[in-house]
C-alpha cells in the first residue's frame, strides 16, 4: 500500500537508537511512541518517563543495561499520557522507586470517576481508529510522532501511582543531579519539564517535537489551551537549553536551532489563533476559517511544523469550539434537521437514490473524493443502496488515506473504511 511519501520519510525520526545526550544522560528513541530518558548518577539512574507498553520497556532497560547496570531510583512523569506512564513496573524491577509527577496530574488510567456518566466507550472507538490499533504496521505506516511498527503487548500495564507531586517551580536533587522541575501547560495542563542546568539539558515532554502540535485530537479531547501552550514556549526558551530532549522523536542539539525551533513552534500557535479570531470577528463558520488557514511559508517549510501528528486546520476548528462553542452563528443551524431527516429530503431533492448512487460514483472517478463520501453517506443514512453507497465510501477513505501526511487522519480513514467492509451485508 502506497502513503503519503513525506509521512513514510518522516520514519527516519524513529531509527531504534539510545542517544547519547551526555558522558551521562541518554534518551532511548524508536522502540516505542515516545521516549524514556536515563539520567546515571554514581549509585542510582533518574528516569524520566517509562513509555506505552512494558514489552517496550523491557526492551529498552535491556539495552540500556549495556550502558549502565545501576537501579533506577526514581521516576518522572513529564504528564500523565498513557504512552509515557505504562512501563514504570519494568524499571523499577520490584524496588520502591519514588515517582514524581505534577500537583494536577490525572490520567486515563487513575482518576476517572466511574460514578459519573462518561463517553468512554466512544473514546476508546476513536482512540482505536486514531492510533490505528489492530492496522498492520504496513497499513499504519506511523502514528505521527512514533512508530507504527511496535510492540504493543502489555499496553498500559506497568503504570505505579506518583509517591510525590509537585506544585509550580522545585528543585530536588536526586543521584548527584541538582533538577529543576517546572510545571509547563502544553499539550496537557498537568505537565512538567525537567532542567538539569548543570549540562543544560531541558527535558520538554509532548510541549515539543516534530509534528505540527496537537492542538486537537480527533480520538476526542477536550479543549487545549492554545495560549498558554505558545507562553509554555517562551518559558522552555528562557532557560536557554543546549540540549532539547522531548517526549516524542529525537533530540534537537544546539541553543540556536532550538531557540529557532521554539519560536516557530510558538508563532504556529499563535498564527493559528489570530487567524481564526479573525475569521470569528468577520463573522466566518469554523469550516471555512479552517478550509483556507495556512502557515506563512516560512513556518509551513519547516521539518518540525509539518502535519505528522497535529493538523493546522483541525486546531483552528477547536479554538473556535472551545472559545466561542459548537454553534456557527448562522441561526439555520440552532434548528439543523438530524443527518437521516435532511438525506431523505435530499435524496428525494436529487432524484431518488439511484441518482445519488451515480453521482457518487462519477465523484469518485473524477477524484472528488470528498464530495462522493458525502453523498454516500446520505444514501447511508437514508438506508438506501446501503452497501453500494457503503463500497464508494471505502474507496474513497483509502484513496484519500494515502495522500495525507496527517498519522491520525490516515489511520481512522484506513479503520473506518475496514469497519464499515466488515458490516457489509
Ligand atoms: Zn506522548
């Protein structure tokens, strides 16, 4: 199966490799969708993070005991993602180890209240397409700032409760590290970074890496504070870090090109929400603003802003979700018919079903992909020509699958289009 080139080259981020970071800190890369990081002191390691699966921390302490045979001592977490907490019972190999996580961490894991009614179930569904759980590798290609190709046995089974948690600004030193840890909403509001100024190394968690961030999740999130993400930018570029090592793809080396890394990050956020401010104030739907937004060129160039992971027109979408709220401002659509009462109109409108069914079959062979899954899905929402339409929507979500860059997006197309064969009569 062919995919989007650049998505395919962009793999080279996850080459299975420890860095080397310093005479004593290193990051293992590649073995899983995010990183863990080994701070070797003289009679304890400092670990920070403990990746997704504990398959994949077994096999990152075991390679990472050629380097050191010490015991970890304590643990960080950077935030409370399921794909940075989930191997800590690997390498803590039955010690009491201290974990460190921030005063507001909750995760998927702990904290949620099973008293309450919750959408879970949907959440899971859409978790399954993002990720492209149960895609081969081969079909999956990347989740956007990971691998696609990982182990996945074990998946969230080795998390271990914070023992500490912290509130804003503290300094501890563990092993012989003097470190700083700074809470820095991003990504999550409960996220910390780590400074060790002594080697000045930040250790940034999902604030930074080499994807477009993601702003919004089509799995489903709830509303990411766009202006305090581009701020956390400022404070990460205030302790002028030689050595930048995220939570996701490789470590950027250098005070200018992480400074020059930073800024870009930052001014995409915040080019995202002046433009779609503008959009609101001029009166424009979500899904216009979002159609025409575009990075400036010198932003849009850059290997780090590229829609691996985050998409530009998604995140406009959620600013205007989370500031202004569902409604468009159009009155039409404070009554709007449900989806099967405006098909049944619409099909009625166009002829009958036979029509539609044509029409979204010359859609698809003239390449205007969208427009034929649109008109399918009045047909499958109308319960008419079912499977026929179902068939023209199953070409049309593979075909546009592999030409975009956008991980998630291609993995929920290519999941949907196997659920909806799988229903086929
Ligand atoms: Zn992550």
């Amino acid at each position: 199966m062919p995919a989007h080139p650049d998505l395919v080259a962009q793999n080279a981020q996850f080459t299975k490799k420890i860095h080397k970071l310093s005479d004593n800190v290193f990051t293992a890369v590649g073995y899983a969708a995010s990183n863990v990081h080994f701070l070797v002191g003289e009679a304890g390691i400092v670990l920070i993070d403990t990746t997704e699966t504990t398959q994949a921390a077994e096999n990152i302490l075991s390679d990472f005991r050629a380097i050191s045979n010490l015991p970890i001592t304590t643990i960080i977490y950077t935030h409370s993602h399921r794909d940075h907490i989930s191997g800590a019972k690997v390498f803590a190999e039955g010690r009491d180890v201290e974990v460190i996580a921030s005063d507001n961490f909750t995760s998927d894991l702990v904290g949620v209240d099973q008293s309450r009614p919750a959408p879970n179930k949907a959440l899971m569904a859409r978790t399954k397409r993002h990720f492209g759980i149960s895609l081969r590798p081969d079909e999956r290609i990347s989740v956007g700032v990971g691998p696609g190709d990982r182990p996945m046995k074990g998946m969230g089974a080795g998390y271990i409760e914070p023992t500490q948690r912290i509130s804003e600004r503290t300094q501890l030193n563990r092993d012989g590290f003097d470190l700083e840890l700074v809470k820095a909403p991003g990504e999550t509001p409960d996220h910390i970074v780590v400074w060790l100024a002594s080697q000045k190394i930040l250790f940034s968690g999902d604030n930074f890496y080499h994807a477009f961030p993601n702003l919004y999740a089509i799995r489903g999130t709830p509303y990411r504070d766009f202006d305090a993400w581009a701020d956390t930018m400022d404070q990460l570029m205030a302790f002028e870090p030689e050595v930048l090592a995220p939570g996701h793809t490789q470590p950027v080396v250098g005070a200018d090109a992480i400074r020059t890394a930073l800024t870009d990050y930052r001014d995409a956020i915040r080019h995202v929400v002046s433009t779609t401010v503008e959009g609101m104030n001029a009166g424009l739907d979500p899904v216009t603003i979002a159609a025409d937004l575009r990075l400036p060129d010198h932003l849009a160039s850059k290997p780090y802003l590229q829609e691996f992971y985050g998409h530009v027109g998604y995140a406009s979408r959620a600013y205007f979700a989370g500031t202004l709220g569902w409604f468009d401002g159009n009155p039409t659509n404070l009554g709007e018919l449900p989806p099967v009462a405006e098909a049944l109109k619409i099909i009625r409108l166009a002829g009958g079903a036979d029509a539609v069914l044509l029409a979204a079959k010359t859609a698809l062979s003239d390449g205007e992909t969208q427009w034929a899954m649109e008109l399918a899905d009045r047909l499958i929402f109308a319960d008419q020509q079912k499977d026929a339409a179902s068939k023209i929507k199953i070409q049309a979500l593979r075909y546009i699958a592999d030409f975009t860059v956008n991980a998630p997006t291609r993995n929920y197309y290519l999941l949907a289009a196997r659920e909806l064969e799988e229903n086929l009569a």
